[in-house]
C-alpha cells in the first residue's frame, strides 16, 4: 500500500500534441482515486505514464518515496486492468493469474495459493481452466481484475474497465470493484469518462480537461462546489442550467437580473458577491434545485417546452430566449407542453461564476 | 536535481540506438550501393584496384609527342600520377577510347584543337581535363543490346498481363475464402504450398510444349500464364487476407440499407479492397518483373527485359559497368512498388496463417 | 413458413454453389497449368526414353555420384540459411516493430533486397566478389586488406563457398519472411505485449511467453513458405559458380535439362529429379507441420 505522487508531469506525443499538460496529483495510501474528464483530455496517457508504458516528456512520478520516472513497468510494482482487458488468449485463466506470481519466483504452493484467493474474490473459481476465448466479456474483465489484485501492488492502475459491459453487468461489476478494493486496500487510481461511475466510487474525483487537472474533490465537492463552469456543466445529468444576470445593488439589497428574472439575493448569498467588482456574472443552478411553486411565489415563469417523465421524477424543459433551463420535478403530474410553470431557486445551492474566467466565485 | 543525468542517459540511449540502427541500414544496402556505383563507373574505373567508393566527375588528360604519334595519359588518383592508356596517331580511335573507356565523350575537332595547342604552343606536354558524362553507360546499355527497348516493353506487358490473370482468378478465390465456408476451404488454402513443392523449372519446361500447342510460345501471354502459375496461389492469399480485414458488418451494413449483394460488394467491399488489392497486384508485379529463369527457358526471339540483362552479365567480360546499368534499369520499378507496398504489410500478411 | 417453392430451392442452390463458382477459375487453372505438367513429369520418371515403364530412371538418380553431393549441400543450405533467415527477419520485425522515428523508412531499407531483380543480384555478388571487386576494395578501405593482398572467395574450399552462398541468399531472402512476420507482430494488440511488461516481465520474458507464442501460426508460416523454397535452392549458386560446382537438387533437374539436355538419359535423369526433389520437399514440409504442431493438437487458444 502506497501513495502515488505525480509532479509538474508533462507529456507531449511528436512535437506539438501536448496529452498531459503540468499535472500535478497526490494520492493517498488506501484511496481509490477517479480520474474523470471527456474523451482525448489525456486520462489514459497520465496513466499509462504512472504504469512505465509512456515515458514522460517532463516531470516526476513517485511511489511512496521512490522515484520511479525512468522505471521499466516490471520495477514499479503497479498492476493495471486495461480498457480491453488484454488478457492473454494463449493462457488458461490460471495461467494469466498465476503469470506476474512465476515471474517474482513465488513458490509454487503460494502461487496456486494466491491465484485461487483472487479468483475467488473475483469470482471465477470454476473458469481456471478455461482459455480467454471461451469466455463471456464480463468473466474477462474478471480475469483482468484477479490478474491485477494478484500482485499485491502498490498501486492499482484501471484504465476504463467497465466500459465495455453492459449497462447491468457495468453497476454491478462497479460494487463489485469497490468491494474488493475494500478489502484488498490498494491505493488505486481508475480511469473513467462516466460521471455516475466516478460519482458512486470515488473517494476523490479528479477533473481532466485537455491535459489539464481542472478540479479535484469529492464526489461531493465536485457536484455542489463545482470551481468552474466546466465542471459544473460536465457533472450531473441533466447538467446545471447557466444563466447571464446583471448585479443590482438596490436598498432592499442584492438583486440579479435579467429580461425574464429578478432575483433578491438573501444576504448569506449576497455576501458572497461583496469583493467582486463586475456588473455581470452567470448563475449556475442545478435543475433539482429549481423547485416548482404556485404562481404568487414564484421568482421566474415561462412555459414548459417538453417534459421527459423518468419514473421517479420528471425532467421540465423550459425556454427561455436562447436558454434551455432544465427542472427536476415531482413525477406527478406530468406537466403538458404549453403549460405556464412556476419556479423559485433554493438560494443556498446557488453558484455564481465569473464570466471571463469561467471560475466560481463562492467558495 | 538530477534531471540532468537522466535526461543525458536517455539522449545516450537513443543515439545508441540510432547509431545501431543507421549501421543496420548501411549494411544493407552496402551492395547495392557498389552495384548502383559501379553503374556509374568508367569501363576503365570499374577494372581498377581498389574500385573507386564514388564515380569521378572529370578526367584529367595529358597529351604528349611519341615515336608513333601521341601519347594519351590519365591521372590516376590512386597512384597519383599519370598513366598511359594510349599511343596512337588515329585521333578517332583517341575519341572512341575517351568515350568508351574513360567515360568521356571527345569529339575529333576538340581533340585536333588540343593538339594543335601541343604543337603550336610550344610545350612538351598539355594538360586538359573532361567532364565525365555519368549517364553513359545508361545509354550505351539500351544502344548495344538492341533488344533492350522493345524487352523492356514486353516486360511491362507480361507483368501487366500476369495482374490481370492472377488478380482477377486469385482474387475471386480469396473473396470466396474470407467470406464463405465451403469444402476443400483447406485444400485451397494449402494450395499455395502444393504449388510451390514442385521445382519451378521443370513447370516451366513442360509449359514449352503446352503452349507451343496454344500458339503461345515466346509470347507475352505465354510467360504471363506461367508467371500465373506462382502468382495465383500467392494472389488467393493476399486478397483473403485483405477481405478477411474487411468486416463483414460493413457489408451487412450495405444489405440492410437496401443494397444488393452485388451492389454492396462494388461499393463498399470493392472500395475498402482496393489498397490492398493494389498491393497485392504490385506484389504480383514484382515477381513477374523480377523473374528470369522461365523466362530464359521460354523465350527464343523475344527475351523480356530481364534476359537481355541476363545475357549481359554472361557476355559481359568487358562490361560489368554496363551490366550493372541495366540491373539498375530493371531494379527501379521493383523499388518504387516496394516503397507503396511496405504500406500494406499488415493487410497483405495479416489475417492468414498456415 | 411456406413450402419451398422449385424457385427458392433454386435460390437456394445458387448461392450454394457461390463460392464453388468463384474458385473454380483457380481450381481449371491449376489444373491445365499445373496439374498437368506435374502428372507429366511423373510419368515420363517412370519412362524410358522409348516410353517404356522402368524405375531405371530412380536407379540412376539415386546412384548417380552427384545426388549425394546435393542432397548433403542442400542439406546444410536449407538447415543453415533457414534459421540464420528466421532469426535475422525476427530479429528485424521487432525492430521495426517498435515504431521509432523513421521505421517507416527503415522498412522501405530493409525490403530493397527482396525488390532487386535476381539478376541484378548475382550482378552484385559477381562483381563483389571478384579478386578486384567491390568487396576486397571495401576491405582495402578499411585498411583490413593489406596493399596487394587479395582475398579469392569464390576460389578454396567448398565449406568457404556453401558459407557464402548461405549469406548471399540469407542477405536477399530476409525481407520476405520479415514482412511476413511484421504483419503478425502488427496483428497482436499493443495492450497484450504491455500487460506483459506491467505484470513484471522484461524484453525477453515478453518475447518468450507472450510474443513469440501468439505469434505462431505466423512463424509457421513465414518458416513453411521458406522451408520450401529454400530446397529449391539454385539460380544464386548457378550464376555464381556454374553448373557443377556445388551441385544441389534443383540445379542437377536444370543441369539434365539445359546443360546436358542431349545425353540418352537427360529427360529421364531430369524428370526423375523433379519428382525426387517434390518428395523430399512435402516430406520436409509435413514433417516441419507435424513437429511446429500446425494439425490437429491447436490450441483452443486460437481464436
Ligand atoms: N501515441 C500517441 N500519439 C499522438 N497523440 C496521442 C497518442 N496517444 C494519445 N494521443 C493524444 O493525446 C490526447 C490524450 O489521449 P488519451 O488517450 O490520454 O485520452 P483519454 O482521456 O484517455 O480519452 P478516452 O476517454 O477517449 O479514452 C488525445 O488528444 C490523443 O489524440
Ligand atoms: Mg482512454
């Protein structure tokens, strides 16, 4: 068990794509790690920097105290699940376990020892014999996870396991995972580009954008103290709903305003905005805390465009000028097209973000 | 800290390996080299010890009186110092050794100005230097075998031919072998080993009567269904290969979106085959191109370019300068199609084994 | 489901026969083109030149002085020159197999060999080596020959010329099995070879239980194909050294038919040497298969 340092980590691919870009991460022993952003923003390439299989243009990379940068894969005790599992079809499912243990010169016992705990945990015990191709996709990612516990590394590399199983398979593989980290405890660092994925398991989430560590926190963090409007657009289905308002200072206090609302701030949120200088910023709102309300109370109406019933609750899309703004309402009743909606906004969810460097500015 | 020493480590490495990798490359083509430098040689150059490494670009001359007419001497940049080559009085044997020996062409007036200056000028002897002309034993190689044009045609003929044979009936046979599953799928598939298990020559010895009986003999269409004869087996390979790399979903794709199977294969399948099928039918290229023992044994009046070189290098006690020339001549094609092919290796080799 | 109607169950035979359609070109064109000239240099192995049947004809080869002398040298070409071959081109496909900057062109390098003309490549050697050739003035260059020394390699004994000959042929034959093997090591998933390495295996623990076994229906191939035409080896020695020199089994068929092709028993020595060297080629060739595992004891491995 294992911290994992990267520092100042740098990786550009020919002359000029930069994958990785001044990344800098810690991760702490026993903690399983996400690693989250959209596709090509470098997720697999800092990994794979982490595992030995891409040398890095500049920068550190530490395990515990050792420097392990300029390390062959095989000297820094990692292991890694990969996105196509690539496990070996020439192999029994025994012998792709039992592989990395023959080639620390293990003990023949304690190799058929360990290879049968992990199978077990990864629940294959009765697939040993079999060859790859005889295998279903989920009993093969199996297969690569029991591989990869097997060694006891020090750190646990998953680049996109469950991304090729089926939706059912995926939610239960994912307790699955989490369970068995659990119990073997290994630091682990898993790839990911689903956010519900990284959500459920993360101790920490990390946000990737182009090469670039954009936000790290908890799942948590992430989602209600998004530091950007990236982030606060990438995390959440439906995502947050962004709104351009203008500050006014009147007597009875802080408003912000625009053609279709008119919002008192309450003095909590108000003082949030007391050190900024500028008139505009965008409000950010995810769509379960816009609330449905009778007309009298309302800070905002305007006519639903569509409603997407989703059993437990229903998505309300309204319009407004070029906007879409998104609500999570009650499942009943279902709210027809056309219908004029009702809405206030719990204040203390609330995010303000200033529109020239998309950061938040209450934190 | 010591960023420095790694990073110098890692330049270390990679020199190493580059150094590796250039000697690796050099020792390749080193033959080659000698042989594309030696096409460039003058006859007199290419009888030398030690060969020259690079062809010269001028000859230094002098010329001096003798008893029986002229002395013609060349430096000898090996042994610094002028050689004799030639004492004569016949200025158009002077012009023809400059031309044919030396590699110099010297016209007859240039060579009476020259020795007009020895006898006015007043000196013992006069220096002069001329240019070599590089091309020349390009030239004289197409001049002196008279066949070496039209061979050269009926190469490219016999090659384009065999293409067509052995792409159209090989291909067929490859598409059938990616796509369906039929009896004697095996057999087919070890074809190319059968077909190789008997000594070419003596196919192609016994192809002199069946096509002397078809009116073929010594003709293009001849050879070019004896070059078949390797060429298909090879052919059915490649283009399975290349199918075999063609998912079949695409073709599904086709016939679910209303196309017919014949439609589906000219526009998706064909398409997507066609890099593939070129290389094979470069590949196919080469061998026809290249090959020289059937055609020795099956051409009498209308060799293909590769006899005419072969014929050289048998008679060529005299001109290996010139032998050299028309194997490079004949090795040109075969490189510009190797350097397209090296493209498609993978889809050409990837998708069969034994 | 409706009853088959005579129309369908003629659809039906039709795209049936589909594929039996599309090889039949290949299987008449074997059969004028290959067939027949095989099945003739059968019989006329079991004829005397009036026509006559006789085993006369393998008596002679058999017993004639030179067989042995060829078998022995094809022997020791085919056992030296195949593995040197196979090494060399695994060797140069793993290279290339990395991909560095330039492999591409490296490649382009590597193949020349296979693209020159053999004519131009006896052209090659014959001038190289050659008391005045290229060779001995290269090592004069480099200082290794002293002044007036020469080396005569085509002159001495026969252990120097097969030593040759084995590098010549390997120097032009290389290329081929290489791109056969690069197209394999091209065809295993690059995350394949590196879970490899990160499950603790360096270079050659990865060659050894990863590479090399995936890739071996490729090197079966690359080694059959070459197994095969390796017997067959002549036209290099040929141009280099004559006729009878350094006989081997394919130049004593050529020899009967080209050199010789007057003698009594010309058709019958040569016919009888076709087919003498087709039976040693399919022997070694099933026995290569039998031994390198390529019938029946597959491994479900194979996908
Ligand atoms: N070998 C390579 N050569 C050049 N560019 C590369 C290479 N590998 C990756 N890249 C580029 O680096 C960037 C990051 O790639 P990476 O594979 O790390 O993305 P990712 O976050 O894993 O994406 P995904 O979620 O789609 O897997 C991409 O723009 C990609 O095009
Ligand atoms: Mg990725």
């Amino acid at each position: 068990m294992a911290t994992l340092t990267m520092q100042n980590v740098t990786k550009i691919f020919g002359r000029d794509v930069i994958a990785v870009k001044d990344f800098n991460l810690e991760v702490k022993e026993k903690e399983f790690l996400v690693l989250l952003g959209p596709s090509g923003c470098g997720k697999t390439t800092a990994m794979r920097m982490v595992a030995g299989l891409e040398e890095v243009t500049t920068g550190e990379i530490f395990i515990d105290d050792r420097e392990v940068t300029e390390l062959p894969p095989r000297k820094r005790n990692v292991s890694m699940i990969f996105q196509n599992y690539a496990v070996w079809p020439h192999m029994t499912v025994y012998d792709n376990i039992a592989f990395a243990l023959k080639l620390k010169k293990l003990h023949k016992d304690e190799i058929d020892r360990r290879v049968k705990e992990t199978a077990g945990m990864a629940k294959i015990e009765m697939l040993l014999e079999r060859y790859p191709s005889q295998l279903s996709g989920g009993q093969q990612q199996r297969v690569a996870v029991a591989r990869a516990i097997a060694v006891n590394p020090d750190i646990f590399l998953m680049d996109e396991p469950l991304s090729n199983l089926d939706a059912k398979l995926r939610v239960s593989m994912r307790t699955e995972l989490k369970a068995i980290h659990d119990k073997a405890g290994s630091t682990t660092v898993f790839v990911t580009h689903d956010q519900s994925e990284a959500m459920s398991m993360a101790d920490r989430i990390v946000i990737m954008k182009d090469g670039e560590v954009i936000q790290v926190g908890s799942p948590d963090d992430v989602y209600h103290r998004s530091g950007s409007i990236f982030v606060a657009d990438f995390i959440g289905t439906p995502p947050t709903n962004f709104m351009d308002v203008k500050i006014q200072k009147e007597s009875n206090g802080t408003h912000l305003v625009n053609t279709h609302l008119n919002l008192l701030l309450e003095p909590e949120m108000a003082k949030h905005l007391n050190g900024y200088d500028k008139n505009h910023i965008v409000l950010g709102i995810r769509p379960e805390n816009i609330v449905l309300v009778g007309e009298s109370d309302a800070a905002l109406s305007a006519s639903c465009l569509v409603s997407e019933p989703q059993g437990s609750h229903q998505v309300v899309a309204i319009q407004l000028d070029d906007n879409i703004v998104k609500v999570v309402a009650p499942p009943n009743p279902i709210i027809a097209p056309g219908t004029d909606v009702h809405l206030i906004f719990k204040q203390e969810t609330l995010r303000f973000f200033d529109p020239d460097t998309t950061l938040a500015i209450n934190d | 800290m010591n960023k420095n020493p790694i990073k110098l480590g890692k330049l270390v490495r990679r020199t190493i390996f580059y150094l590796f990798i250039v000697t690796l490359a050099v020792s390749i083509i080193l033959p080659v080299f000698f042989l594309v430098s030696l096409s460039f040689l003058s006859t007199r150059e290419s009888y030398s010890f030690p060969l020259p490494l690079l062809p010269s670009l001028k000859t230094e001359y002098s010329l001096t009186h003798s008893d029986r007419g002229y002395l013609l001497s060349v430096y000898d940049k090996f042994d610094k110092e002028y050689q004799t080559v030639l004492d004569t009085a016949e200025l158009e044997k002077m012009s023809v050794y400059m031309k044919n020996q030396i590699g110099t062409p010297y016209s007859i007036p240039k060579i009476e100005e020259r020795i007009a200056e020895l006898e006015n000028g007043g000196k013992d002897t006069i220096f002069f230097s001329v240019r070599k002309n590089l091309l020349l034993n390009y030239t004289t190689f197409f001049q002196i075998t008279r066949d070496a044009v039209p061979a050269l045609l009926r190469s490219l003929q016999i090659a384009g031919l065999t293409i067509l044979i052995s792409l159209s009936i090989g291909s067929m046979a490859g598409y059938a072998f990616a796509r369906y599953v039929f009896a004697g799928r095996d057999v087919l598939k070890f074809s190319v080993l059968f077909v190789r298990m008997f000594p070419g020559v003596a196919i192609a010895l016994h192809m002199a009567i069946i096509l002397a009986n078809m009116g073929f003999y010594d003709k293009p269409i001849g050879l070019a269904l004896v070059y078949s004869v390797g060429s298909i087996a090879l052919t059915v390979w490649i283009t399975a290969s290349v199918f075999m790399g063609i998912p079949e979903s695409l073709e599904e794709a086709a016939q679910v979106f209303g196309a017919t199977k014949w439609q589906t294969f000219l526009r998706v399948t064909f398409p997507l085959a066609l890099p593939g099928l070129a290389a094979a039918a470069m590949y196919t290229f080469l061998g026809a191109w290249t090959e020289t023992v059937s055609a020795i044994l099956l051409t009498q009046f209308n060799p293909t370019f590769s006899v005419v070189v072969y014929q050289s290098l048998l008679g060529a006690v005299g001109n290996v300068n010139l032998t050299a020339a028309g194997g490079l001549v004949l090795a040109i094609p075969s490189l510009i199609f190797t350097f397209f092919i090296r493209k498609y290796i993978q889809q050409m080799w990837g998708g069969m084994t034994i | 489901m409706t009853a088959s109607t005579p129309a369908k169950r003629f659809r039906d035979l039709g795209s049936k026969a589909v594929p039996y359609l599309l090889i039949a070109p290949v299987v008449i064109y074997y059969f004028f083109f290959w067939f027949r000239p095989v099945l003739v240099t059968l019989i006329k192995s079991f004829q005397t030149a009036a026509g006559a049947f006789t085993l006369q004809n393998y008596h002679m080869v058999l017993t004639d002085p030179d067989f042995l002398v060829a078998l022995r040298n094809t022997a020791i070409i085919v056992l030296f020159s195949v593995t040197l071959e196979f090494l060399g081109a695994l060797f140069l496909a793993l290279l290339i197999n990395r991909k560095f900057t330039g492999s591409t062109f490296f490649l382009f390098v590597a193949m020349i060999p296979m693209a020159l003309p053999g004519v131009a490549v006896a052209a090659m050697w014959l001038t190289g080596l050659t008391a005045h050739g290229w060779i001995n003035s290269l090592l004069y260059y480099l200082g290794i020959l002293a002044e007036g020394a020469k080396i005569y390699w085509l002159a001495g004994s026969e252990w120097k010329l097969l030593g040759l000959i084995i590098l010549i042929d390997a120097w032009q034959v290389i290329p081929s099995m290489m791109i056969i093997l690069l197209a394999g090591l091209q065809n295993i998933p690059e995350e394949t070879i590196e879970a490899g390495y990160v499950f603790g295996g360096n270079f050659i623990t990865v060659l050894r239980k990863i590479t090399m076994p995936l890739l071996g229906p490729t090197i079966q191939t690359a080694v059959i194909l070459r197994l095969i035409s390796a017997i067959q080896i002549w036209l290099i020695i040929v141009l280099l050294v004559g006729f009878s020199r350094m006989p081997v089994l394919v130049e004593r068929i050529v020899y009967y038919y080209k050199e010789v092709p007057n003698l009594d028993i010309s058709l019958q020595m040569a016919s009888g040497y076709a087919i003498v060297v087709s039976f040693i080629v399919s022997m070694v060739a099933l026995l290569y298969l039998k031994v390198s595992g390529a019938f029946g004891g597959k491994k479900e491995a194979a996908q």
